[in-house]
C-alpha cells in the first residue's frame, strides 16, 4: 500500500520536466523517441470489455431537505485489463468512485470514512464550499478517523467531481482510483430538452500504467500508456441510434487529451467545467487537459443498427495504437428521440468591472536535474503563508504564465467559476466561452481570467491540476477576506 514516504521518494526521483511536460500534440508528429519505453501491443484487445455506468450513491437521510451520504475510503482490488487484478484505492470500492447526483438548493451532506492507511482530504472540484469543507491540503482525515463535509448547491448547474486532496500524497491517491463524479442540476438545465435518463452518460477517462502485474504509480510516469474509461481499459459501450449527453471527465494525473470521433463526425459541446455554455458549439474535437470536463451530445442516429464508432484520442506524447484510442460506441438498437439541442443554452450575466488585477507565473525545473520542482511565482508551496490576499467581493482578472519551454501545465482555483478573457492575447475559443474552474496552458501561453470572490471567506489554495506538479510543490493560498 502507499505511503507519503514512498511518495515522496518517487517525486525526487523523477528523471525530468520533460516526464511530467508532455505537450498536447498530434500523435503522429510527436518528437522523435517521445513513446515511453513500454510502448508495446496492449495487453489486452480493445473494445473486449463493457464500461460500466458510475454506481449512482443513494443517500442514507433526506430529511429536513438535506441529502445525507456515507463514504467509506478503503483499499480494493479493480480489474482494470481483463484476467488482471490491480490493488486500487475506492469510495465504497468502487473504481472510480460512485455518481453523487445534487440539485441547486438543496445541500449534500457526506460523512467520509478514511479506512486507508494512508491520510485522505476531499475536494468537490468546482463547488462554492466554506473553507473547512473544502479539502484543504493539510486538512487531513487520518487512517481509521472520519470528516463530516457539507455542500450548500447554491451554485448553478455544473458538471463537478470530488477527488483527494492531501499534499504531496494526492497524486498518488487520485491516481489509484480516489476520484468519482458529482453532477449538480438546476431548474435552468432541467428546463432544457437535452438527453436525459439513461441518454444521459457520465464518462471519466483517463490513463494509468497497467500491466500484467496490475496498476503501477511513478510521480512523472510517462509509461501510462493504457487508456480507461470508467475504470476499464478500452472498454465498448452499447448506444441507441439517437442522441446522447456525453459527460467527459478528463480524471488523468497529468495528461492532455484531443477527443473525437474516428470519422470525425460532429459533436456538440453543450457544457464545460462550470454547466452549459451561453450556446452550443459544433466541433469535432475537444481539447481536455486533467481536470476540465466538457458535456458533449452525440448523435447516434446518422449510425446504422449494428455499426460501431471509436472516441479516439489525438493529443498528447505516446504510440497510437495505446493512447490514441479510449473507447468504442455500438449502436446496438433504435429508441425514440424527443431530446434536441437549443440554440441557446443558458445567459451569463455581463462582467462586472474588475477591482484588481494579479499576475502568478508556472514554472517547474526542466534541465534534467534528478529531483525537479514546480513552483508558483518561484514558490514552493508552504501552508504557512498567504500567497494573495483577496477582498471579499473583488471581482478580480488574474493573468497567469506559464514559463516552461518545454512543460504544459493547467491553472485551477478553489471556491470559484472564472471566465476566460483571453489566450495570449485572442478571444477564447467557443469552447471556452462559459464558466471554468480549469485553464490549460501551453508553453510560453498567457492566459487572463476574470472571478469574483462574493460567496466565502477564508484561505483556498490555487494550482496546476496536473496533480504530479502541484505534488512537487506547484501550488499557492490566497485568503479571501
């Protein structure tokens, strides 16, 4: 089993930048020895294996308007390859963890039960929290103790997920399976004529390091060559000739994805981090680096009944044959079809003038040194200090850069839903045109961000969500008050 010891070692024995910077680039045109070095035929044939839907948790209490959980954190056994049994990391033992599905207005209480071995703090990624239900770094449940976290929902609609949080062990923990996915709702999205029920399908890929002897974690590993949805690699997925919500989670440590389909048909995206877009965008990929999500409907019935389409990836370092496909749909029957996609989804209420503006640079080691670190304006993180101070309701446009030549990173804020303002100086795409909790950044990319800090007081960190980095230290705090 882990332990913050080992994890600590495997940090400082990280080769280089270059393990942890995979740049998202065409497969077919990545640099010349990028594969890893265990890049061989995967151990198991593709599209052998169903993906399972998420196990949506029932709430134990619902009284009083509030819904009432029990987590239980504890070690299991997944089979992630076929034949293969991999030591995993679970919320109630299942791989990733069960489907927590919360309405606009009425809160979510969880009791977590850490009966790991190993300190455990949970996150809601996205979610407006008070700082002590937050998950902070360093706000940790020890083996064999529980934490009661309370998630108010007075936010909009979004697509969130919660995920372990203790410093300098998180990358490791998420990366055996501590992660599962939390969707919000409102009366905005309900009232929209989307997918819904069994049309609606929450998928969390990602990549992991899986061989014969099981699921394998080295900070900075660029051998996570197998691609998993779901918890299963390569899994087939049977779908009705119509449309569907598609709900991609990018639940990778560090790596960038470029989805879409094999034939390169349309998707819609309908959503990203923070719920819908202001209006649909049709495209036929989508960029996600680790963290960020994006709702998609595909429409299913431009297939013949008993054809078959494969969600590919194209982003990223590795060999096509492993990383460059995830999934495969099968459309297996007909269904009925009332779903459609608006022309307008949801209205963003106008910027507010901003009342301050910040820059934070990203920058980690990459001259091969043995033991790399990542820094937030030439920081390492240190609980112990405020790196920003915020008033509280400030509405503020944070410029961040990224100063790696070589490195990608992300950008995420705790507590709040930011806005793109631009990349390197352009509009964002359409894509990003509605609410983000997580920005990727290329190297030598700037990126400006507006957020306005009216819904808690209290310290919340910032970070790259690349979980490797913020591991090595790519992390800051800034207290709002």
């Amino acid at each position: 089993m882990v332990s913050r010891r080992r994890v600590l070692a495997a940090g400082m024995a990280t080769a280089s930048v270059g393990v942890t910077g995979a740049a998202l680039v065409p497969l077919a045109t990545a640099p010349a020895g990028a594969e890893p070095a265990n890049a061989a035929a995967p151990a198991a044939t593709p599209f052998t294996q169903p993906m399972p839907r998420p196990t949506v948790l029932s709430p134990v209490s619902t009284g009083g308007g509030v819904d009432v959980y029990v987590m239980t954190m504890r070690p299991a056994t997944a089979e992630i390859l076929p034949g293969i049994q991999s030591q995993v990391l679970t919320f109630n033992g299942d791989f990733p963890g069960p489907l927590i599905r919360a309405r606009r207005g009425r809160p979510v209480v969880i009791e977590q039960r850490n009966r790991l071995d190993v300190p455990a703090s949970v996150h809601l990624h996205g979610g407006e929290v008070e700082a002590q239900h937050d998950g902070q770094p360093m706000a940790t449940i020890a083996p064999g103790e529980d934490r009661t976290y309370y998630y108010p929902n007075t936010q909009p609609h979004a697509s969130l997920w919660y995920h372990d949080h203790a410093h300098h062990i998180e990358s490791e923990n998420v990366y055996r399976g501590l992660s599962g996915q939390y969707l919000l709702t409102d009366e905005v999205e309900e009232a929209l004529p989307l997918p819904t029920g069994q049309y609606d399908l929450p998928i969390a890929v990602r990549d992991a390091n899986v061989d014969a002897t099981g699921l394998h974690y080295t900070m900075g590993d660029r051998q996570r060559s197998t691609m998993i949805a779901n918890g299963k690699a390569y899994p087939y997925v049977q779908v009705a000739a119509r449309k569907y919500r598609i709900r991609l989670l990018n639940c990778s440590n560090q790596r960038f994805m470029e989805l879409g389909l094999e034939d390169g048909s349309e998707m819609i995206q309908i959503g990203s981090d923070g719920g819908l877009l202001p209006r649909p965008h049709r495209t036929a990929t989508i960029p996600l680096s680790a963290a960020e999500r994006a709702d998609v409907v595909i429409d299913f019935s431009r297939y013949a009944v008993g054809s078959s389409v494969v969600l590919k990836n194209t982003g990223g370092f590795g060999n096509p044959e492993l990383v460059g496909q995830v999934l495969r749909f099968d459309i297996v029957r007909t269904a009925k079809d009332a779903s459609r996609v608006p022309d307008v989804l949801r209205e963003l209420p106008p910027l507010p003038r901003p009342t301050a503006e910040r820059t934070v640079t990203l920058r980690m080691d990459e001259d091969g040194r043995p033991d790399p670190q990542a820094y937030i304006d030439e920081k390492l993180y240190d609980p112990a200090r405020v790196d920003q101070q915020v008033r509280f309701g400030a509405s503020e446009i944070w410029t961040v850069k990224n100063l790696n030549q070589v490195a990608w990173h992300n950008f995420h804020m705790h507590l709040v839903q930011f806005r793109v303002l631009d990349r390197n100086g352009q509009a964002p795409g359409p894509g990003e045109a509605g609410l983000k909790d997580t920005v990727n950044l290329r190297p030598n990319e700037t990126v400006r961000v507006q957020a306005t800090f009216d819904t808690h007081r209290g310290s919340y960190v910032y970070h790259c969500h690349m979980l490797d980095h913020s591991a090595m230290g790519m992390m800051a705090t800034m207290k709002i008050a």
